[in-house]
C-alpha cells in the first residue's frame, strides 16, 4: 500500500483492506503546552508516528487522529485545549464504532497522553462489549520510558523521550536552541514517581505541581538519528507484543482465523 493512512486511502482500497486485515490503529495525544520547545501537538505527533510505524509492520490502517484528548492539568498554561472525559469517550467511540460498521474488527489504541487513559479504558469496554470489536490499548509513552528512559533521563514532560518523538516525525518543529527554565528535575520525579503508582493514584490539578515553569527534562541531547531509532524500537516493540495478545485474545475470547496476518509480524 502507498499510505496506511485511512484519509489518504479510497473507498475500494478501505474495503479490499478491510476483507485482507480488519485491523484499525487509533493514535491517542492532546494539544498541551510543551515548554518553549516543543510544539503543542506534542503527543499527537509521537503517537501518529508510532501507528503509522506499527500499521506497516502489522498491516492495519491508522485512523485519523482526533488532536485533543484530556488534559485539564496544564489549562494553566496557554497551547492547551482539553476535552472532558465524556466528549472524549464519545469522539473515540464513534470514531471506531464507524470503522466496526464497515468492517474493522480489531482496535488498536496507541496512546502517548496520560490523561488518556482513564477515558480510553471506559470507551475501549464499551467498543468491546457493546460493538463486537476486539480491542487493546499500548500506553506507547510507557514503552518508550521501559526502553530508553534509562539513557534518555526518564519520562519527564518536555524532555529528551519527547523530544525525540517529534524529532522522528516533524524534526521542524522541534527548537532545542529555544530551551530554557527547565524545572527542578528532582521535584518533577517525585510528582511523577506518585502519579505513576499502581496501588494509589492521586488526583493533580495542575502541572504546576510536577513542574513550576510546566515542563522539565534535558531535551538537549535530542537528534533525528535518535530520534528514528527510538521511533523504530517502540514500533517493534508494540507491534511484536500486540500481535500476541491479540491471538491470545482470539483464541481465548471465540474469535475467528483473522488474526493470520497480525501473526506474522514484520
């Protein structure tokens, strides 16, 4: 195919797609401030690369991708725009539940938002139990901390993981020589560290707490040649592991022989 990207593709190709793989990718983000940097689109940006990445490697088809997502936190911040959960829910679900209707039975949500994920989670049940559709959701901006936060300061809001997704995608709006009054790194950990807990999870308001200034890291180090090699390694990454849950979902939950395509992962 010339494009996995379903706006770009005609209506006999979605359909002759549909009948070979049904399987539909959908890029999860927000539009929020990302420091002086870093554009707004941030998180978008990161997870459409990475669908269209991991739509190769499993032959699906990347959805358009709704911008906006749910980011109340870092309203005080001008370059912000959020939903509310229930807008965000129901934009997902019509979204997919379109796709279902012509065809798609396989949900991937590839997700790089935090905020997302409660939101994601509900309208994700409902896809499933209400539409048929067999779905699973990568919390990307986790397995890109799990490869390379080690060498690349962690996953920090604006800094060197982030800078590298945009890099990888659109190395244009990306201005590491307008870096400056990153906040203290110590403090943006510990509220991070407490956020990302699986046993509590407290409510923030305001990014204001993590990071007075709304962003911090050391993005400094950031290339495009980084940049697309990390890119590639989530890609196969998720694409390797999603392949496997689906066939364990398929086999697990009466499914059907669908899934021969998303087994043989390139």
């Amino acid at each position: 195919m010339h494009t996995r990207q379903f706006i770009e593709l005609t209506q006999p190709e979605i359909a002759a797609q549909f009948k070979r793989n049904p399987l539909v990718i959908f890029p999860a983000g927000s539009v929020e401030q990302h420091g002086p940097h870093l554009p707004a689109g941030t998180d978008i940006f990161a997870s459409i690369a990475i669908g269209e990445e991991v739509a190769k490697r499993m032959d699906g088809l990347v959805l358009p991708a709704c911008p906006f997502g749910v980011t109340p936190m870092h309203m005080p911040f001008e370059g912000t725009i959020t939903f509310t959960p229930e807008t965000y829910i129901q934009v997902v679900k019509e979204v997919c539940v379109s796709t279902a209707k012509h065809g798609a039975k396989y949900l991937l949500i590839i997700n790089w938002h935090e905020g997302n994920i409660p939101s994601l989670a509900i309208a994700a049940e409902s896809l499933h139990r209400d539409y048929g559709m067999t779905v699973l959701t990568a919390q990307a901006c986790y397995v890109a901390a799990e490869m390379y936060g080690k060498d690349m300061g962690g996953l920090t809001h604006g800094g060197e993981i982030e800078a590298h997704a945009v890099l990888a995608y659109r190395p244009d709006l990306v201005h590491l020589d307008r870096i400056e009054q990153s906040s203290d790194h110590g403090r943006g950990r510990k509220w991070d560290k407490l956020r990302r807990t699986r046993a509590f999870q407290p409510v923030l308001t305001d990014i204001r707490t993590i990071a007075p200034t709304g962003w911090y890291g050391s993005p400094e180090h950031a290339t495009v040649e980084k940049g697309r090699r990390m890119l590639e390694g989530v890609a196969d990454a998720i694409a390797k592991e999603a392949a496997e849950i689906f066939k364990q979902l398929d086999e697990g939950q009466g499914g059907t022989a669908e899934l021969r395509h998303l087994r043989k992962v390139k």
